[in-house]
C-alpha cells in the first residue's frame, strides 16, 4: 500500500472501486486487526515534527540543557584538576560528585513537573478530543483524530475539520473551505466523480487534511495519514506571534547572557592571575556562571503554568497549550463577536411577516423548509427557525410540510454571500429556488417583491419602502432575514450562484436577540481588568448599535464592513484603532481588524464560535472559542470555556495574570540577587586573598533556594498586579537586576569587611588573615568566612522574596500566602540550624559561633530599609515594580 506522491497511485483520477481495490478495503471499513497492521506500518495521524513525547525524550528535556552540561564541565574540571594537584585525593571526587547529585536533583524536579503538567495538560485536553466517525467492520464509531489509518472508510459532515487525506467516494451537496490548505477563501463543491484538477487546483474528489466542512455530507477512504498528507508535507503557515513566550524567555535570556559575558572574563582573569591555576579559574569562572542564571527557570515557569491551567480547569476554561497562558496574562485588545457573547446562545424567532409587516406563514413556512434542507452548518438562525416544529400541534404539520417538498440542490450559506439558498421540488409543481439571509444581500439579488398573492416590480432597485419596515426592529436590537423565491422550469435538479438573481422578496423573519444580563457586568470587569473590547459582527449596523446601547459598550459610530473595503492600509490602520464597533463584516475583514490592531502592537484576543470566527481566532494571539462552537473553529482555539460568558473569560484573564506574576517574582528576584552574589565575588576577588564562597557552595546557594522557589505558584498576588496587561519580555530586566543586585552587593561587602577584619580574628583569637597565619588557622579562617557568607547570602536572600514580591508594604500591605511563608521559613531554619550545630563539612561549610546570629537580623533589618528605598525609587521611575 503506497501513500506517498512519488509512489503512489494518482488517487484522484481513479473510480471509486479501483481506490477501494487499491486500498484492499470495502465500503465497510476495516477490521481491527488490520487496522493494528496499518498503524505499524504507516504510524499515527500526527506530525512527526515534535518529537514524540515519550518517557525518554521527557527525561532527556529535563537533564540535557545547558545547566546541566555547563554543570557537568564544572563537575569534570573539579574532579580533573584536583586529580592533578592532589593526586586523585577524595576531595575531587566528593565534590564532582556532589555536583552530579546537584544535577539529578535539578533534573528529577523538572521532570516531575513537567510530568505533572502533561498529565493535567493530557487530561484537559481529553475534554476537547476531536472525534471522527469511521465505519469498521461494517458498524460506524467515533475515534479520536489520531486513530485513523490509510484505509479507513470516514464519514465527513458540517463543521468538521477533515483529519486525513481522503478520496471521497460519496457525497451529497459537500462544500468545503480550503482556506487552512490553499489560503483560498472561495467555496469549493466537492463530488465522488474521478477527475484531474485543474491546473492550480486541487482535485475535486479529495478532501485534504486540515480544510473544513462548510455543508453537506460525504464519505471517503483515507488514501494519506500525518506527514504524508498534502498538509503535513506542506511547509504549514506559521504564526511566529504565537510564540510569544518563547520570544520573551529568548529576550530573557539574553539579558542574562549579556551579564554572563561581562562577568565571566573578569572573574576569570582575577582569580587566574595571582597563582595562574588557569583550570580552577576557569572551573570556578564557570560555576559562576552557573551561579547568575536561575537554573530552576524552565522548572519554576513549568510549575507555575501547570498550577494556572490547572486551577482555569477548575473554573470552566481549558487550556490547550500551557504558554496561553502568558497569552492572556498580556492580553490588551479582546475581540468579541456579538451572538451568545453579548446576546444569549440560543435567539428567538418572535415574528414572520410579509413585506408590510403582515404576519405570513407562507414565508416561516418557506424558511423552514430552507433550514430544514440546509445542510450547512447550523446556527442560532437555523435552529431558531426549526423549533417551531416543537410548538404544541405543529409537528404533524411541519412533517407534512417537509414530506411534500423534496430536496434537489443547495447552495450553503456562507459568510460572505451571507445568503442560504436550497432549490426544492414538490409533485406537480415547478421547482422553487428559497433564499434566506441578510436583507441587503438578498435585496442585490431581487428585481421583484409579493404581496397579497401578487407580484410587483421594484422600480430603480429601491428598497427603501419595504426596508422602513424592519428598521425599527432592527433598532430595537432584533435580528432580520429577508425570505425570497424564484420558480424554475420543471426538471431542474441543479442550481449555482449564478442563479441566485431576479429573485422576488416574500418577507422577513425576525428574532429576538436579547443581551445577556451578565454582558454588563462582565464588559465592566474586563474596563476594570484594562482590557479595550471591540464588538466585530457580522451582523447588521443597527442591531450592533443597538446591543451597545444595551450592554454600554460606546458606540457613537459604527464602522462597517463597506466602510472599510476602500480604505488604504493606514488608513484602515488608523480607523480600527479610532473605533469600537464593526459591524457587517465578512470574515476576512475580521482577520483584517485582528491583524491591524496585532501591528498596533498590543496582544489580541478573538473570542468566537461561528465556522466565520475562525479565521480571526487563529490571526489573534489567543484564540478563544467555547465547548458548543463549531468543531473547526474549537479546533482552532488556544483556550476553549465551557461556558459562553465573558465573566468566566475575565476570571480566566485574572488567573492568567496571576500566573504570569509569580513567574515574573520569581525570575526578578532570583536573577537580582544571583547578580548581587556575582558583584561581590568579583569584588572579593579584587579585595581577598581567597575565594569567599567556593564553586559548589555557590552551586548549592542557588540549588537551594532555587528550590523554596518551588512554592511561588501558589503566592498571593495584589490585585494591582491583576488589574493590568503583564508583559513577558526583558525589557526592564536588566536595570531591576543592576538596581537590586547593587544593593545585595553593598550589604555583601559590610558583612566581609565585618567577617574579615572583627568577627572572624575574635572569634579565632588571632590577628587579620595573612600568609603568615599558620595553614590550619588559615583553613579555620576562610571556612568560617565562607559559612558567614552563604549564610547572609541565604537570609538576606529569602528575606528579600517577601520585599519585592509586593509593591505594597509587605505583611501590612500584602501578605505572601501561607504556603510561601511556612515553606520559606521552614527552609530556612533548618538550613540555619544545620549550620549552627554540626555544618556541611563535605561541602566546607562549618558551625558558624552564635553571636553571629545576632549580626545577621541586623543586618537583613538594614537591607530591608534599602531596599525598601530602593523599591520606591525604582516604582516612580518605571511605575511598576514586576
Ligand atoms: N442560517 C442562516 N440563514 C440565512 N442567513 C443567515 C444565516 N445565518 C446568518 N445569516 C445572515 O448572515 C448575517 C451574519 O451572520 P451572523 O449574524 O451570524 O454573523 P456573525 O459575524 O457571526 O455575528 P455575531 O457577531 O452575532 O456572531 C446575519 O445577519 C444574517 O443575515
Ligand atoms: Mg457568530
């Protein structure tokens, strides 16, 4: 069985038996057994692009990064160069190895998290599993997406997106978009009947992978799966916006970097020169750099995603990629569109009335048969309109009605024509072509009106007269269709666009679509949130003002679609930045406005359900769709809510927010302080005579903060931080490093000037450290200096996490959660104690006398002070702290 362009059979060209001969599969579907065959040989329905995600690759993820290897050169040259000089003595063996257990506890912990992430990741995403339905041996299932194999028989409806190559084989008024595939917006017919494409286009009897549905039905053999489809071999469309994230960690980083390749030369040369070990130099140069970037970054980021995503689970949105998240920490523009977000779901058809506004069955029962036949993808119109088939005594009638007229053609309803159209037969009658939809569009299409059993001409094509009729409704904020007719000669069984013209007007529907009384409150909360909401509809300009008015959302003046066709791109540009509410819009003008505000720049959002909403949703850097959308376009979303409610939006919004906070804490402060330890080493590498912390008590200072840090997703956080967009980028990174940093680093410098020249020599009862101290007091002397460090380091450190959490006055103002606070403290009195009772001699840290702990709250009390004035300077200038 071949599968591939080069050697496969042209699919395309050959009748539907010779396919199914080809595929050595019937009509009914392939048996289980065969389908494990085909799996194995042929692989799943995915792109092999990413890697698969197997327990292997996770563990490779977590232990290979740059960390970790820059960590095991420390190890090797530690373990080298104390071979060298000691002679392969326990003391480079003990501290390689102690680094290596410093990186299987750093990767152990990522990788746990990581875990944890894909399991919560995993299970949401089962919520949202896209199902096909295949027939197998003989009996029709639903399986998931990534199940199928080359020779499946698939049965294709509206609204879906299609998951494999396929040859179809029977179809019945199929119409698809391959706008995902081609970028074509045209509307394609799709048949069972083998033929060439024509050149440029694809083949008419093939439904590829990734295009969607728009009406009708069909069913086909899968002739391709994954990579081998036409859309896995094409070079996919990328939406580099995205990856914001990425981008932002990637700015992040090279903040960092930046600092790396200032500060590792230096130290390497300062502590190389004056007995040119150049090795430890390098080892120790190295480790520092270790030292600078928070290693625990990927891990922390993990972490706080998957507590966010897991807690938006909780609140009835799910995530389907964790870095959304960020995406909505950011977000500053949120399109909406008007039906189920602002209104209810669910209209209600209040009136059906010929053109003076005379109620009419004729004309509801014209639109029902329309909607009845109409097999395009359902929405608030149709299902409006079939519900009268539920009213008590008319379902009998209905039935009738719809066994009486029969089905010959149709031409689906789609966004841009804005009309439904189905051609139907009854016995003895000619053929009668209905035509509902949007009033001006089937208005262009009608050169005659009816009334009272009679037809009128319409002189100059002017619809003035009967349009007076629905702008009050309109006004009114209710939703309007025109119905139209037009008989065929007998014998017709085919119609095309084309025939959509001289039509004569019958009369209107109209529903009530009323705005949800949470609509108010939720568009305030999204003000209070700093978001600016912009309605973009395709529905009428009267309508969307008169839901604005309603929900108050500003809408002095209403752009609409035919506003902005002729408008140059700065224009159109400025305009969309000018405006609130877009009204009559096609769904290409919706990405356009997406695309226009994304050059602004600000972070869009699109909120959308409708098969029209996709496109926008997936040109916006959060695509936001509901469980009841329609599949393609859930398909399409970044985050999905169970509930069509934009309350539920504007908690899910805070909770991003919330997210994207703690990630920020994190990586400031940890960054800021790990800068001050590098300042003062390379002050005390210009000033002492030896190391004042060695390369793996450096390497365990981070490693164990970094892992209190563990605890910072389930931080409180100010609303202030809530209340506006975050942005994920180094922009003030560098100058909150350098700012804080410096001052870590002064009080770093007091507290070796007081080791060094009072405590230290009182405690040892001996003068200030020199060459000619004996070698054992020398060894006491910088031991106990290195201890006094680490251990101000760690205090001031930990201390420091509450300070700069907040821009507040911490503990009045804002206080860290408990979790924070018992976790923090915990660590640190065990760590306190352990130092002050027996040490880490392994490491060559000792029991640091007590009168030292009188010092050290002195001096976080003094540090505190500083920075707290380092804090409201730095607030004033960048009017934030995080
Ligand atoms: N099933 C249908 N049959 C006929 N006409 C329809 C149908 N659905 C929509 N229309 C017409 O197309 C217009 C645009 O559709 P709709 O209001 O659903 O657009 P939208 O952009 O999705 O709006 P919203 O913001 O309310 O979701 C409608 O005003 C209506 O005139
Ligand atoms: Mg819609």
């Amino acid at each position: 069985m071949a599968q591939d362009s080069h050697d496969a059979p042209d699919f395309a060209a050959m009748s539907g038996d010779a396919v199914l001969q080809h595929l050595q599969v019937t009509l009914d579907g392939l048996r289980p057994e065969e389908v494990r065959h085909r799996r194995t040989q042929d692989g799943e329905n995915t792109f092999s692009q990413a890697p698969a995600d197997t327990l292997c690759y996770r563990i490779r993820c977590a232990f290979i990064n740059p960390f970790c290897i820059i960590l095991a050169i420390v190890a090797f040259i530690s373990y080298v160069t104390d071979s060298y000089t000691n002679g392969f003595s326990a003391g480079g063996k003990v501290e390689a190895g102690i680094i290596v257990i410093m990186i299987v506890i750093g990767g152990l912990l990522r990788f746990s998290q990581e875990i944890k992430a894909k399991h919560a990741g995993d299970q949401l995403r089962a919520l949202l599993h896209t199902t096909v339905t295949v027939r197998r041996q003989g009996k029709c299932c639903h399986i998931a997406h990534t199940e199928l194999v080359v020779g499946d028989i698939v049965l294709l409806t509206a609204g879906q997106t299609i998951p494999a190559d396929i040859r179809l084989l029977q179809t019945a008024d199929l119409f698809v978009s391959e706008a995902a595939l081609t970028g074509e917006s045209r509307i394609i017919e799709k048949t069972a009947a083998p033929a060439a494409p024509a050149a440029g286009r694809t083949a008419p009897d093939m439904a590829y992978m990734s295009t969607t549905v728009l009406s009708g039905t069909g069913l086909g053999a899968v002739i391709a799966v994954g990579n081998r489809t036409r859309y896995g071999k094409a070079a996919r469309v990328s939406r580099p916006f995205k990856d914001s994230f990425q981008k932002g960690t990637r700015s992040i980083s090279y903040v960092m970097l930046r600092f790396i390749f200032i500060f590792i030369p230096l130290i390497f040369i300062l502590r190389g020169l004056p007995d040119h070990h150049w090795s430890s130099a390098l080892a120790f140069s190295l480790a520092v750099a270790v030292g600078l970037i928070p290693e625990m970054l990927p891990m922390v980021l993990t972490a706080c995603l998957a507590k966010g995503s897991i807690s938006l689970s909780h609140k009835k949105t799910i995530v389907k990629n964790l870095n959304t998240l960020q995406g909505l920490g950011s977000l500053q523009v949120l399109c909406l569109d008007k039906t189920g977000t602002l209104t209810r779901e669910n209209i209600v058809l209040e009136y059906f009335m010929d053109i003076l506004g005379k109620e009419s069955h004729k004309v509801l029962d014209l639109a029902y048969i329309n909607s009845f036949y109409h097999t395009g993808i359902r929405n608030p119109i149709d299902t409006a309109i079939l519900s009268c088939a539920a009213m008590p005594r008319r379902t009998d009638y209905y039935r009738t009605l719809t066994e009486y007229y029969h089905k010959l053609a149709e031409i689906p309803f789609d966004y841009t024509r804005k009309i439904a159209t189905v051609l139907v037969g009854a016995p003895k009658k000619q053929p009668i072509l209905i035509a509902k939809g949007n009033l001006k569009d089937i208005y262009k299409r009608c050169t005659a009106v009816a009334y009272e059993n009679k037809t009128l001409p319409i002189r100059n094509g002017s619809f003035a007269d009967v349009y007076t009729i629905v702008q009050d409704m309109l006004e009114d904020g209710m939703k309007v269709i025109a119905v139209a007719v037009k008989t065929f000669p007998k014998g017709t069984t085919v119609i095309r666009p084309q025939d959509e013209k001289d039509l004569t007007l019958l009369g209107y529907i109209a529903f009530f679509d009323a705005p949800k009384p949470s609509a108010r409150i939720s568009l305030e909360e999204l003000k209070a949130l700093h978001i600016t909401p912009k309605l973009l509809t395709g529905d009428a300009e009267e309508i969307a003002k008169s839901v604005c008015r309603r929900v108050g959302i500003p809408a002095q003046h209403i752009v609409s679609g035919a506003d902005l066709q002729d408008l140059d791109a700065a224009a159109f540009d400025a305009t969309v930045r000018k405006n609130t509410v877009f009204a009559e819009l096609s769904p290409e003008q919706k990405v356009q406005i997406v695309q226009s505000i994304n050059r602004q720049p600000a972070m869009t959002g699109f909120m959308g359900d409708g098969i029209n909403d996709m496109p926008a949703l997936l040109a916006a850097h959060v695509g936001i769709s509901v469980d009841t959308a329609v599949p393609a376009t859930k398909d399409s979303a970044d985050l999905v809510l169970l509930d069509k409610d934009l309350q539920i939006l504007a908690t899910a919004i805070r909770e991003g927010r919330k997210t994207f906070t703690n990630m920020l804490k994190y990586l400031k402060i940890t960054a800021g302080s790990n800068l001050g330890n590098i300042i003062s080493v390379v002050m005390a590498g210009l000033c002492l005579p030896f190391l004042p912390m060695t390369s793996l008590q450096l390497l365990l200072l981070n490693l164990f903060y970094d892992a209190l840090c563990i605890v910072l997703p389930w931080d409180t956080v100010d609303e202030e931080d809530i209340a506006y967009p975050k942005d994920w980028s180094g922009k003030h990174l560098g100058k909150f490093m350098l700012l804080f940093g410096s001052i870590s680093a002064v009080f770093d410098g007091i507290t070796f000037a007081f080791l060094y020249y009072m405590f230290i020599p009182l405690v040892l009862h001996c003068p200030v450290f020199s060459a000619a101290l004996p070698p054992v007091l020398q060894e006491q002397y910088i031991r106990l200096f290195q201890t006094g460090w680490f251990l101000e380091s760690l205090w001031t450190q930990i201390v420091i996490l509450y300070f700069l959490r907040t821009s507040k006055m911490p503990f009045i103002e804002s206080r860290p959660s408990w979790q924070v606070m018992s976790v923090t403290l915990a660590g640190l009195f065990v760590f306190t104690g352990l130092l002050f009772t027996v040490g880490m001699p392994v490491v060559g840290l000792v029991t640091m006398p007590a009168p030292y702990f009188v010092f050290l709250p002195g001096i976080c009390a003094a540090y505190i002070l500083c920075v707290g004035a380092g804090k409201y300077i730095y607030i004033r200038k960048y009017k934030k702290l995080l």
